[in-house]
C-alpha cells in the first residue's frame, strides 16, 4: 500500500510516524490502530516505503503500542518477506489467506437448509453486531463489533442472515460488499465476502455454505466481476476446505507477525 494510501485511511496526526531522507523527503511511514479484544488493547501497524526505513519506524510503533496499553503488536506482510522482523522482537504466528473465484462463471447452486429462512438487512435491526460477536467469539483474535460497525454504510440487500424457522432465532450470518481497487488485476468491481459466522449451536447444517452461495449471487447481480474473501489460514471450523467447495482457490497468503508487549 502506498503512503498516500495510508495517509487517506488513518487518523494520521495521532498514530503515525514519517521517515525522511536527508533531502526531507518521506520515505516511509507507520500507522498504528487498536481494538478492544477480551484478552486487552490489540494493536496493529501498517508499513510503507523504503525499506531501510522500516526498522525505525516499526520500533517506534512498537513503542508507542506499549505506552497506549496495547498487550501485543501485529503485522501482515506477504508471505516469506519476514524473516527479518524475528530481530525486532516479532514471531510468525498464522498464514491469513485471500480466496478469490470468478464471478462470470457458474456459480454454486443456493441450496436452503431446511429449518430455516433468510433474511436481509432490511429485517432485524440491532442484531447483527451480536450475531457477528456470538459466531466469532471463540475465534483467534476475537475483536466485538458494534452495531454501526456492523451495517454502517452497507447495502441491505447484501447483508444475510439465516434464522430458525421455529421461533425466528439468529444462526449465522454474512456480509456481502462491492469495492472498487485502481491497479488491480482482478476484474473490477471485487465483491467482498465478508463476515461469515455461525453461532456454535447452529453449527456443521450447511448454513455458511448457503449464505455464501447466495450472497455471490447477489454481489454478482448488483455489478461485481469478481469474489474475494478472507479467511485464517488455521481456522479449524472447515472454512478453507467449504469455500474450495464454492469455487473459491487460493489467491495470496500473507503472514501475521506479532510482537508481546506486556
């Protein structure tokens, strides 16, 4: 990602840091973000530019995680480019994964688990931050989203939810989003699959499976040319082996690094 990138997506007074060459021209910045997870503050840092530059730069971001009570630091970077982030106090601890399938070929068939029935984002209010938290809370780095976290800005028609048909209860959910990328080789515009969860009783009935077959078809109705989605490439619920199923192959595999701070 750019530097110009990076300066129109974070607070940048606050968490940020600029290299400059001798000349005073930026050649590398840091920007450091933080959730809230149950086990504390988890930071996070995004690096550009020079290369030479990030040492210093990752540091102080390193420094400035551990003053504002973050308990550890991560970092993606593609895969088999960090092997020189073990002498910054860093450890590789998973593969992240980006799956990608296209959307101008045939698509799974939207299959219905009986029990249950589908509904969008018009249906439902004040949900879906508690759907995503439920699924994901056994999760590795599990980080509660809010409310307005979950559905600001999305499109209605793209977020699905699979509730029981005795009683009307949450079971899974996901999210489906169209973005735009400049210099990208996928065929744009890329639909996002985003948020795929299930709450532990609903679990191993197919429900994932058909809420991702059928938000593909919406995404690809409202415009997009192409699927994208991310998954933890160590999740254990089945995640990687389901979407091979849809039609999703592996399309990048990043790193995450972590360092402990307290």
């Amino acid at each position: 990602m750019s530097v110009q990138a990076l300066r129109a997506r974070f607070e940048w007074e606050a968490r940020s840091r600029v290299a400059e060459d001798d000349s005073g021209r930026q050649i590398g910045v840091v920007l450091v973000a933080s959730r809230a997870t149950p086990d504390g503050a988890l930071a996070s840092m995004d690096v550009a530019g020079s290369p030479a530059a990030a040492p210093d730069l990752i540091r102080w971001a390193q420094r400035f995680s551990g003053a504002a009570g973050a308990f550890v630091v991560q970092l993606f970077v593609g895969g088999g480019h960090g092997e020189n982030l073990t002498g910054l106090g860093f450890e590789k601890v998973r593969p992240w994964l980006r799956m990608d399938r296209s959307l101008g070929d045939s698509l799974a068939p939207v299959e219905p688990v009986p029990g249950y029935q589908l509904i969008d984002g018009t249906a439902k209010p004040g949900t879906w931050a508690y759907m995503h938290n439920r699924s994901f809370a056994d999760h590795w780095r599990f980080a509660p989203r809010t409310e307005a976290e979950m559905m600001g800005g999305k499109d209605a028609r793209l977020c699905l939810m699979a509730i029981s048909t005795d009683g009307g209860h949450p079971a899974a959910l996901t999210i489906g989003l169209i973005e735009t990328y400049r210099a990208d080789p996928r065929p744009q515009p890329v639909g996002i699959v985003s948020s795929v969860g299930t709450v532990p009783e609903h679990r191993r009935r197919g429900l994932a499976k058909w809420l991702v077959a059928e938000v593909l078809e919406r995404l690809r109705g409202a415009g997009a040319k192409h699927a994208s989605l991310y998954v933890d490439g160590w999740n254990d619920t089945g995640a990687v082996d389901a979407y091979r199923k849809l039609g999703f192959d592996l399309a990048f595999e990043a790193e995450v690094w972590e360092s402990k701070l307290s």
